[in-house]
C-alpha cells in the first residue's frame, strides 16, 4: 500500500509539472489569448433600462448578433446571482437547458441563469473546439459583454458571477476562469477540460463532475483535444491538483455537504476546490450536479468591492 505521505508527495510533484506545462507551454494553434488590455469592471448599479424578461436576447458583438436565452425569477426586485451556463459542443442553449435543469434554480428565486451561443454550437475554449477554434472567434469577450449588460439591465450581481458548462462548454468556463478569475465568484464544470495556458490573478472556486468512464473527456488524461491538435487530455486529478495549488488549499479529502460518494473537496473556506468522480459514468450531466452547483454558489463569498 503507498503511504499516505507518498501519495502527497506525488500529488504535488504533478501539480508542479501541470504549472510548468499550462503557464509555459505555448497555446494550440487557432487557441491565441485575449488581447490583456481588459474593459473596466461593471458598475453595480444598473441603468434606468427596461431589464429584459425571460426568453431568447441577442448581444451586439461589432455587428455579429450573439443570441442567448435568459430565465429569471418571475419576480425580483434586486440583481441577482448570475449563473451563465454554456452548452456542450454541437449543441444549442436550449440543449443544455434541458439538459441541466438549472431553470429550477432560476425559478426558486435565488439565481438569473443565462445560456449563451458559441458559433455553429461550438466555443474557442483553448485547444478545442472546431469552428470557434478555427475562426478565432474571441469568446471572452463575448462573456465579458454578455456579463456587463446584464449587470447594467439590473439583472446580475456583478460581485456574484457563476459559471458552468458541458464539454466543451465547460472548457470555456476554464478558460474565462483563467483569464478572468477577477470577475469570477465560483464556476462548475461537468465533463470539460482544461485546455488552455493558464496563469489566473487570484484563486478561484471550483466543481467539477467527471465520470471514469467518460470517452470524450479521459479521466485519466490522454488522446487529443481536437480533430487537428495532437494535444492530449490532462489527467482530471492533475487538473483539479492545478485548482487547489492555486489556492495553496489542503488536498481533496473532505466529504462535500449534501452530495453523494464519490464527491470530495479542500473543506471550508473562501476558496474550496471540489472534485465529484462519477464510476463507471460516461460523458453527461449528473442527475444531482445542478442542485450541488446551487448549494456550491450559493455558499461562496462575494467578491471584493471594486476599489473607487
């Protein structure tokens, strides 16, 4: 039986290799980083705008209308927790607003849930994926502004910003994570991969669902991220391992609050790191992921006031 201080030990061996890889490693090819001049963060106070209802929006990207679907409370008088949730590759909003069943989380009142549209059912999350790889298209910029509009509507808490994500919709929360951890309060992923550099300014949250048992994205590392980079897949742990040593938190061993075996994290605190291993589970969303993201955001703290 390896020793409780080995297992440490190559825990932390791996995390330095998987820092040394993702902040010095050169991105795939298509997968350039957002340009570091960043807009200013958003006001917390909305405009007198009409703040939209709950449907189908586009946002305005220099001439390219970017649809999203947005569900709210059917009543609200403050801004609220905003959750933006990205589909998985080859899918649609109303996908993965099936699929997850966050709507729930919009209807108790407690979160403004948006589904943006990646180009062609796709998002530029680094290494993957097709058409929004190919075409360069500048995601983080799309969630940037998609973000401060509806802050500026009154929607969303710009101090309180949630993201998730399927698959490929899951490696673009990664990534917004790592190039906006700032503007971030906590993300989730299910089934996604980290496949860009990433060198976040502050610690972030973070969930993620995976199952051993997953073709698309291997639990243990390996093929490639897409058709036309032969980059392979990092192993979940080390990912997870790259979170947590962000953090400087103590390893995923404590139980985590209402979910079931399998799901275990850094414990309390500002900053948590959680990892939720499916056995046996293939590439999906688990039947109780969206409850445990709500608890999740729901515990995690404010960010700081912007500094006037």
């Amino acid at each position: 039986m390896i020793s409780g201080m080995k297992i440490a030990a190559r825990a932390a061996a791996t995390a330095v290799i998987l820092i040394a890889s993702l902040v010095a490693h050169p991105l795939p090819a298509g997968a350039s980083p957002t340009a570091p001049a960043k807009p200013p963060a958003p006001s917390a106070t909305p405009s007198s705008a009409p703040s939209p209802a709950a449907g189908a929006h586009t946002i305005d990207m220099d001439g390219w209308k970017r649809p999203y679907l947005l569900r709210v409370p059917d009543r609200r008088t403050r801004p609220l927790p905003l959750i933006v949730a990205m589909h998985g590759g080859l899918n649609d909003p109303a996908y993965v607003e099936r699929q997850s069943g966050l709507n729930a989380l919009a209807a108790s009142g407690r979160f403004a849930v948006a589904y943006p549209e990646g180009l062609l059912g796709t998002w530029n999350a680094g290494g993957c994926c097709w058409f929004a790889r190919w075409f360069g298209v500048d995601d983080v910029a799309f969630l940037d502004r998609l973000i401060a509009t509806l802050v500026r509507q009154g929607v969303a808490d710009p101090r309180r910003v949630f993201l998730t994500g399927f698959s490929n919709g899951g490696g673009m929360a990664y990534r917004y994570a790592c190039e906006r951890a700032d503007r971030v309060a906590g993300i989730a992923v299910v089934s996604g991969a980290l496949a860009v550099g990433c060198a976040p300014r502050r610690a972030v949250s973070v969930l993620a669902f995976h199952g051993t048992w997953d073709p698309s994205v291997p639990y243990t590392g390996g093929g490639n991220m897409d058709a036309d980079v032969k980059v392979p897949f990092l192993p979940v742990q080390a990912v997870m391992e790259f979170w947590r040593w962000i953090g400087r938190l103590p390893a995923l061993t404590r139980p985590v609050r209402g979910a079931p075996d399998g799901c275990a994290g850094t414990g309390p605190g500002r900053v948590v790191v959680a990892l939720c291993t499916i056995e046996r589970g293939g590439h999906e969303w688990p039947s109780f992921a969206s409850a445990l993201m709500g608890a999740f955001f729901d515990s995690r703290p404010s960010l700081p006031r912007p500094r006037r």
